[in-house]
C-alpha cells in the first residue's frame, strides 16, 4: 500500500471514486431492476394452452364440415359429422406425415400424398398408412369446442 | 451522508440499532495467503439469495401439473419478457450454488476448519449442501423435458434400492409406482416450501454459528500468531471484508449474466413417458459420479446386489464424511491425516469420476 | 432331433407321442398318425422333410398332413402307405401343382372353415398371367404357387419370414427374373431386381420397413403377374400418386403420349429405377427429361424455364430461412414457432413440384408463391431471434460495464478507506 501522496490531490480522487462507485452501484442495479420490471408485465398471449386447446367455437363448422387447427406442435383435425358429433384427431399422416383432410364427399379422412384413408375414428382403413391417428377428447364448454389430449387409465 | 446519518439515528433510537450490529463491527477477519477461501461460503449465500429471487419470479408464470409445466417453462423462455433471463439464472445459478458449495466444503476439509468447536458449523453446512442437492433434484424435474423425466426416473429407482426402507421411499418420492405427474406436483413442493424453510432455517444457524465461533485460521498459523501475537494481521468484517465480500458478488452476479445470455439454458422436449428412454441419460453433473459409480459397480458383489452394495458404500461414506470433525482428535495426529487423506481422495474420486462419466458412453 | 435317434427308445415310438402331445396341444392338429415322416424326415434332399419344417407349415398347423396333397394312408407303416390302392400319388408334376393348390384354394365352401375372408380366386387369376399361360402351353419353367410360396415349410404371407412377405417378395421374384442364363428363352431383360434395389420404392420399404411401399407385386400383380400395359401404367401409379394422376390426366402430356403410344408416368420416371425425382429433371443436365423431346427456345422449353427457377427460389428460400434458425437455435434462441411452419413451406415446395404434373406454369407459381410467403415469414422469425439475441448481448455489455465500474469504485474505495483508517 502506498502512503503519502500530497494532501492536494486527495479531495478530488476521493470524489472520483464516489463517482465511479456510486454511478457504478446505481446503473448496476438499474441494469438489475429493469429485466425484473419487464418480466413483472404480463404478456399480452396469456398462456400457450399444454394440453388443451379450444379449437373452434360452436357454429363455425357445418355438419360435415371439418376444420385443422394447431394442437400443441401438430396440426389436428376437428371434424362435425353429418350426424352432428364432434369428433378430433391427430391431422398427422401415420404414413409420412403430411397433413390429412375430411373428405365430405366419402365421408372419411384422407391424405393426399399417397391416397391413404382412414375412418371417422381415427382408423386405418385403405392405402398406406401403418397405424390409427391419434384421437382426442372433445368437450364442449360453453360456445367453445375445446379438444384435449386422452388421459391415461 | 447526512440521509445515510438521519436513518441510522431513527434506528438507533427504536431499535438500538448500535447494539444489534455492535458485534458485526467488532468482528474481524484474519489477513493471511488463504484468505480467498473465505469468500466461497458467503458467494454460496449470494447464490442462494438469487435463487430465492428468480425462483419467486419464476413461480408468477411457472404452473405444476404434467400438462402445462412444459408448456408454461416454454412460455416464460418465449412469450414473458426476459423470462429467458431469469429462468436462466436461475438454471445456472443453481449449479453454480452447488459448485462453491462443493469447493466451500472442501476448503473447509484442507485448511482444517471444522475442527473443534466448529462441528455443529461443519454438520449444519454438510445439511445445506445436501439441500442444495435435493434443490437441484427436484428442480430439474420441473420443467417436465424428457431428459428431466428420464433422469428423474433413474434416480428415484436408484433410491428404491436401498435395503428394507428403499421401496417405501420411492413411493414417498414418486408419489406412486411411476414417475407421473403426482411426482412433478410433489416435487413442485419439495423445491418452493419444504426445502427452501429448511434451507433458510440452517443457513440463519450455519451463520449464527460462524458469527459465534468466528473465523477460523489455518492451524499452523494459528500456533504461530500465537507464539508471536505481533505477526497476526486482522481485517474488519465491516467494512473491509464486506466491501470485498460484495466486490466477489458482483463478479459473480457478471459472470451469471454473461452465461445466461450466452447460453441460455436449454428446454429440451416435452416427456413423453409412454416413449422410449433416449441414449445418453445423465443425472445433473453433481449427481454424475455416484451415477458413473453405481454404473460401473458389477452386479454381483460377493452375494449381494452390486446396486445396493453401491448404494450403501455411498451412504456409510456420507455418513463418515458428515462425522468428519469427531475424527480430528484421534490418535496423535493419525486421525488429522487420515482426513487429509480422505479429503484428497474425496475430491480426486470425484472429480475423476465426474469426468470418467462424461467421456464414456 | 439326433438326440432322438441316437437314443434307445424306437423312435417311430417317441413320435407317436410326441404326436399325441401335439393332438393334446392343439385340438385342431391331426389326430391321425403320420408314418410318412418316419422315413422322409432322414432322406436325403428333395426327399428330406424334416418334423421341424413339417410344424413351421401352416397346412400341417390346420391340421393337414402329407396325405392331404400327395395321397396315401399314413397310418399305414413304410410302403403301404404308399400304394396305389391307398391313392398314394407320389411327387406332383409340377403342370398339376397349380390345380392340386387350386383343388383347396379355389373352393370358397371348404376355404370358409380355415379363414373366410381369404380370397379364392388365386388359381382363376394364375391363368390369365403369363407364368399360367406359359404353363399352359407346356412350359414348366414358369413359376407355380410352389416356387413363389414355398413347399412343406409354408409360411402366412403375414409372416416376415415368408417368400411372399413383402420384404421378401422382389428376393423371391429374382431368384428367377436376375438369372440371365435361366430367364434366356424368354427375351426379356434381367436388370429388374438391380434396378429396383436402387429405386426411392425399395428404400421406402428396405429402409424405412414401410411395408406399404410398391414391390413387384403391386403394380404387376401376385398371382396375375403380367407387365401393365402402356395404357394402365397411369392407373397403376395413380393407386398411390393421386394428385400427380389427376392433373397429369388434365395435361396436354397425357394426349400426345397416348397417341405416341408412350407409357405414361414411366417416360419421364422410369420403371424399376425408379429414384426419387430433383428439380434437375426440369434442367438440362443429364438428369433432364423435358429436353429428351423438346427443343431449346420453344414455348414449353420457357415454360420449363420459369416452373424450375420458381422450384429453385422457393428450395433456396426455406434452405436460407432454416439456416437463419439454425444459426439462431444455436446461439440459444427458442424458434420452434417457426420450425413448426418450416414444415408448411417444405409442404408448399411439395406441393409446387407435385403441380408439375399439370405442366402449367401459372398452376405451379401460385404453389410456389404460397411457400414463398411461409419462408419469407420464416426469415423474418430467424431475422427477429438474431436481432433479440444481439438485444441480449448488447444488454449483458452494458451490465457487464456496469458491473465492472463498481467493482473497481469498490476497490479504489476499500483502498481509500483502508489507508486513511489506523493501521490494526
């Protein structure tokens, strides 16, 4: 440690290091204030769903009508059979993952990247594709028809 | 200074508040070539009041619940403004916890610091640190990613294999046969109640302790400043070694910025738990060499299940290690060196181990 | 089995109960028993049928037994079981194989009783193929249900381990159609089996295990197999490739090739090398087919010009918005928003290059002006996370300069204070 430095000089070094530490502490904490301030303001998406995701609202689908809406990371399909029933699947071909579509006119699901076909349950029915669609759960809750993942047992 | 004056007085006259900091301006803090080490304990508590911080940030956004806890990580990362910041943090700032508090303990070991009266200090501190792991393990689960699931899985199952109580406290843990999202909510409570009153509870009686006994100094140097009371050097806690205390904190509060705006901790996938474990599983890093251990253990020692031979090695050495300071005394120095030898072979297994964990498959 | 007949016991003995064992096991298995194994089982080859294969055969897991297809009495010891008197027929000309299979095969009444919803037309349709006619016509070369489905270890065509699983199916129809030598009366090329172990078709199914991908089955048929014609090529590719079919059927191509009496999709695509198609087709490397007919500078040749450089802008497009994200990703941002419409531009490209099939270029950039929107979209997103993550970095700059000032006002501050203060 040094010692001794003429008297003069101390009252203006003094005051530097106020500055420095003092501007220092203040635009530190500022720089820590203003990330927790922003966080603190709520987001204007309020939440991105999780399981459940309203798909559509009561009358926008005709019967047999069908809509694909995005259900987490995939698109699915939601499908108003002619008899009125609401019925959700996984829009994801089984085979090679193109998005499949509700043919009004068969009355089954299609995909049209290799003619594969499923039934209104999900099923495989003709063509290529391996396995089911994945189904979902359908409730309606007030004038929204929301679709949520199966439960397990 | 005179705002700085003003309230001082006003607490002073309420709250006398001379006399309550009165034996924290009295306490000093030895000046020798190891005094660095010193800062690792109060660095550990610089972290844990963050994470006191940003985990309560965290919980305005964050929601429990196998449906909506990735999701909601994912939403605080994307969608919540410097939500990526805080949860950042938080991730490193926990590993960055559980390493001080690692090489706080074993400063503690090499420079002989627990020994008489400091034991309670070196028992409370060896809860903390088993604290923060149980912080670490329950907190990894809660972001619901695969790789969380499935090491949370692992690890729980390493748990039920203790002998007669194993099964029972892998239900308790698991909140069931199978890690679900019973387990995520459990854990949920484990990380934001349980262990953060009982964490806080030991860390006001790991530092009253230190406050009590006062700072250690290194036994031989003890032996000589006592021999020549002239040569002993002291700073004051207040200022001198606060002032440096909060220098180291801001280094690290730099260093934590830089890595979470670097690289900000990643999220993973959501958990799918009807998919297959992918390759690689590994536990957090602090976990990795009991994990490389129990992996490499073979499955038959002598008759019994090379697992719960692990398992319970483990444990014994735990036990040993947290009833390190009664040891001290034994034996003409034979017990000091056994320590020492203990210690060194400690962090070397350790740290081979961890690594050995990491190159191999 | 060798320890069978090395031990001391007669060992028509132990069959017979192992027979019995069998009959306990499964109440549908023969009650009867079979002496012909006895023999047969350590016969040299062709003669040799060993229990092991017998029991791997569905006939005999129905309960059928050597006697159902070649006659005799089996209950009857050595060569009495194979009198004339007891309708013994010995080894089937191969000409009759096909009627003898038939004899079942053909008969929905009997087939009901085993699975009533296997077809029975198999012998109907052996005859109007070329293997059935050639066979008709005397030539026992050509392949019977025998040579394809296998004899006395015959396996569902469920089972992976069938002949005519479809995995296996192209090995099967190559034991005779990749051998030159055998295949030289016939005049017709070898190179099948090679080239379609190149094709996209055989990858979908060797690789992928996708069992729905064509095999040689599917477009010349199983027990009709004949080479379609010219005019049913279209059709045959149409059973997979519906949107392809349906605006090629629009297409001015589909008149002029039919009255050059040229095969549809197989000008273009190929037949057993089938690979999977690049823009390059519509260039004019040696992956080209457009220039094959047309003639540089003329109407369709621009045409071919603007569909290939739209293809081209929108494959550059989605490459570039997905490096964007890589770049971004990398450096810790979270884009699966955008990743997850990368895969509608990737749709849309799909989309354009199937539209090819229309060969109307203003049909194809319409597709192509879709996928454009998506990546530019994408780009954008990539474009933002950069622009956010250098917001990070610049943030953390200042911090970190904010930082670092009170780090050393702190220690020019403990130095200050520290030499003004009495000396402990």
């Amino acid at each position: 440690m040094e010692t001794q430095e003429p008297a003069k000089i101390q009252p203006v070094r003094r005051r530097l290091v106020e500055i420095l530490l003092g501007g220092g502490v203040v635009a530190s904490i500022v720089a820590f204030v203003y990330p927790v301030l922003r966080y603190l303001v709520p987001p204007p998406v309020p939440d991105l769903g999780g399981d459940e995701v309203v798909a559509a609202k009561l009358g926008d689908l005709k019967p047999n009508g069908s809509k694909i809406f995005r259900f987490g990371t995939r698109p699915a399909l939601l499908l108003l059979t002619a008899e009125g029933e609401y019925r959700a699947l996984s829009a994801v071909c089984t085979h090679l993952s193109c998005t499949v579509q509700y043919r009004n006119d068969l009355h089954e699901i299609w995909c049209a990247c290799h003619n594969g076909l499923y039934d209104l349950n999900g099923r495989n029915i003709s063509g290529p594709p391996p396995r089911p669609l994945d189904a979902f759960q359908v409730h309606v809750r007030g004038d929204e028809i929301v679709v949520s993942r199966k439960r397990e047992a | 200074m005179s705002l700085f004056t003003g309230v001082q007085n006003w607490l002073d006259e309420r709250f006398h508040w001379a006399e309550l900091i009165g034996p924290l301006k009295k306490k000093t803090v030895p000046i020798h070539k190891l005094s660095y080490w010193y800062f690792l304990g109060g660095i550990t508590l610089f972290l844990f009041m963050i994470q006191v911080c940003t985990g309560i940030l965290l919980l305005l956004y964050y929601r429990p619940g196998a449906n909506e806890a990735f999701e909601s990580v994912q939403y605080i990362m994307t969608r919540v403004q410097f939500g990526w910041l805080i949860r950042s943090i938080h991730s490193w700032a926990a590993n960055l916890m559980i390493l001080t508090a690692f090489a706080h303990m074993f400063s503690v070991v090499f420079l002989r610091a627990y020994r008489k009266p400091r034991e309670m200090t070196w028992l409370s501190g060896m809860v903390l640190l088993f604290l923060a792991m149980g912080f670490g393990f329950s907190g990894y689960l809660l972001p619901w990613n695969t790789l969380a699931f499935f090491a949370t899985k692992v690890g729980t199952e390493i748990t039920g294999q203790v002998p007669i109580v194993g099964h029972s406290m892998m239900v308790f843990l698991r909140g069931g046969e199978e890690v679900t999202g019973a387990t995520l909510t459990r854990f949920f409570g484990f990380h934001v109640a349980v262990l953060p009153g009982l964490t806080t509870l030991l860390v006001l009686i790991h530092l009253a302790l230190v406050q009590y006994f006062g700072m250690s100094v290194p036994p031989g140097l003890e032996a000589r400043w006592e021999a020549a009371p002239g040569e002993a050097r002291q700073m004051k806690f207040f200022p001198s070694f606060f002032l440096r205390e909060l220098m180291a904190w801001y280094i690290a509060l730099g260093a934590l910025g830089a890595l979470a705006a670097i690289l900000p901790w990643e999220l993973g996938t959501k958990a799918d738990p009807f998919a297959s474990a992918p390759a690689g599983i590994r536990p957090e890093w602090y976990f990795m060499f009991m994990f490389q251990t129990l992996k490499k253990i073979p499955a038959k020692v002598w008759f019994l299940d090379g697992e719960v031979v692990g398992i319970l090695v483990f444990g014994a050495a735990g036990l040993l290690w947290m009833l390190l300071p009664f040891f001290d005394q034994v034996g003409r120095g034979r017990g000091r060196r056994f320590i020492m030898g203990a210690g060194i072979f400690a962090l070397s297994y350790i740290i081979a181990m961890t690594i050995y964990g990491y190159m191999a498959k | 089995m060798a320890t069978w007949r090395n031990s001391g016991l007669p060992r028509r003995l132990i069959l017979r109960l192992a027979l019995l064992l069998f009959a306990c096991a499964d109440v549908a298995y023969a009650q009867t028993a079979n002496t012909c194994l006895d023999c047969h089982s350590v016969q040299d080859p062709p003669r040799r049928v060993t229990e092991e294969q017998f029991a791997r055969d569905i006939h005999s897991q129905k309960g059928l037994n050597c006697a159902s297809c070649h006659g005799g009495d089996p209950t009857k010891a050595d060569l009495d079981a194979m009198s004339k008197a007891a309708g013994f027929r010995g080894k089937i000309e191969r000409s009759q194989i096909p009627a003898l299979c038939g004899k079942c095969h053909a008969d929905g009444a009997y087939m009901r009783q085993y699975n009533p919803s296997l077809r029975t037309d198999q012998l109907s349709q052996y005859k109007t193929s070329v293997h059935g006619k050639l066979l008709e016509k005397g030539d026992t070369k050509v392949a019977v249900c025998t040579d394809c489905h296998g004899v006395h270890d015959l396996r569902p065509v469920s089972d992976t381990r069938s002949k005519v699983h479809p995995l296996n199916v192209a090995q099967t129809c190559a034991r005779c159609h990749a051998d030159a030598a055998y295949m030289k009366a016939y005049s017709i090329p070898t190179d099948q089996f090679e080239k379609y172990s190149t094709s996209v078709h055989h990858q979908a199914m060797a690789a992928r295990g996708d069992l729905s991908a064509p095999t040689c089955t599917t477009c010349h048929g199983n027990h009709g197999a004949a080479p379609p014609g010219v005019d049913s090529v279209q059709n045959v590719c149409s059973k997979c490739h519906v949107f392809q079919d349906q605006m090629y059927e629009k297409s001015s191509h589909k008149a002029a090739f039919q009255s050059a009496g040229l095969p549809g999709c197989v000008v273009c695509h190929g037949n057993h090398g089938i690979t999977h198609p690049t823009d390059a087709k519509l260039g004019t490397g040696p992956a080209a087919t457009c220039m094959q007919c047309h003639s540089p500078g003329d109407t369709c040749d621009l045409a071919r010009v603007e569909m290939l450089s739209g293809l081209t802008r929108l494959d550059s497009a989605i490459k570039d918005a997905d490096h964007t994200l890589s770049v971004a990703e990398s450096s810790g941002m979270e884009v699966s928003a955008a990743r997850l419409e990368e895969d509608q531009a990737r749709d849309a490209l799909t989309k354009a290059r199937v539209t090819i099939h229309s060969f109307r270029k203003e049909l194809v950039d319409h597709d192509i002006q879709e996928g454009l929107k998506i990546a530019e979209k994408n780009m954008l997103a990539g474009k933002a996370a950069l622009a956010d993550r250098d917001y990070r970095r610049r943030g953390l700059g200042w911090a970190l300069v904010f930082i670092f000032a009170t780090v050393i006002g702190l220690f020019l501050y403990i130095r200050q204070i520290e030499r003004n203060a009495p000396k402990t």
